[in-house]
C-alpha cells in the first residue's frame, strides 16, 4: 500500500510539473525577457525628467526594445509656453490607461482601453486610444475624444495634445457646451 501511495503521489506531482500550454492565441506571442510587478517608471532626457509614473505590470522584450504594460499611471511634467517660460501649471499632465504598448526605439507608445488625460489646469479628456511619441510629447487619438473643463464639455472626432504647453486640437465633427453644462 505504501508504494502504490508513494506511485500516486510522484504521479500528481510530476503532473503538476508539467509544462503549461499556451492560452489560445498566445502561442505567437513571444515570452518577455523581463516581467516587473509594481513598476515605478521614469524616463530621462539628460538631466531634465521626461515621464514618470507606475504599472501594475511591464513586460518587456529586448529584441526590438517592445514593452507592454497594465494599469499605467504617466506623468508628464509641463514644459516650456511659447514665450520660452515655464508653463503657469506646475502639475503637468497625467495620462491614465489600462493597457499600454510601447517602444522603446521609437519612443513611442499607445494605450488603450479607456484613456483619461488630466491637465494641471482642470481639463479631463477621455478617449479609447491615444498615442503618444515622447520626441514631440504630443498625443493623439483618431477615435474620438470627450473632454470636461471647470465650465465646458466638448466632443470630437480626432484630437492632438501638447504635452509641452497642455494644448488640445480638435478636428473633424467637434460639439461644445459652455457654462458649466451637464450631459
């Protein structure tokens, strides 16, 4: 009896050990090189911050520099008005996304699933896909886009954003409400 338990056991056991097979679709995708948990991101041009924030998750690729991330919190520090000064917000801006899939050889990166923007003057812009190149710190989105100020809503088809200055640009159908109003 003994041996037949101890046959068992090493059975389960070398069961459990086995290797797992890939989700469905997953078989292409190829395994990340580095799996962080609780990431804090910082990104640095010279001296001068450029991005900072956390992940949940970042998994990242070496060959090609690929990098995707969850639960993605970003901070753009303000940058220079066009007058060359500081910007009036010292907040900056705050890019909030589920998902994000990035590069790092063309510093570019795009998130997805629900973006919120927050610009340290009270705007809230919300939009399903945004992406975002760090050499310009410009974003846009070609999905569509609502935005909330402290008196003003608007809706739009694309939008750009500069990070460096907070600004918006709005194209193709674009509604507005001024005053405070509600949906």
């Amino acid at each position: 009896m003994p041996r037949l338990l101890a046959l068992s056991f090493l059975g389960l056991l070398a069961t459990a050990c086995a290797p797992r097979r890939p989700a469905p679709g997953a078989a292409n995708e190829p395994r990340p090189d580095v799996v962080l948990e609780g990431a804090r991101l910082r990104s640095y041009e010279g001296d001068a911050l450029q991005v900072s924030g956390t992940a949940s998750r970042v998994l990242y690729r070496r060959a090609g520099g690929e990098v995707q991330a969850t639960d993605v919190v970003v901070r753009l520090p303000p940058g220079k008005s066009a007058q060359g000064s500081a910007s009036s917000t010292p907040e900056g801006t705050t890019i909030t996304a589920p998902n994000m899939d990035g590069s790092l050889a063309s510093k570019t990166w795009v998130g997805t699933g629900g973006v919120v923007v927050r610009t340290g003057e009270g705007m809230v812009a919300n939009t399903p896909r945004l992406t975002y190149n760090a050499d310009s710190r410009r974003a846009h989105g070609e999905e569509g886009v609502t935005m909330k100020g402290p008196d003003y809503q608007m809706r739009a088809d694309r939008f750009t954003l500069s990070a460096a200055d907070q600004t918006f640009t709005f194209e193709g159908a674009v509604q507005a409400a001024l005053g405070g109003a509600t949906e």
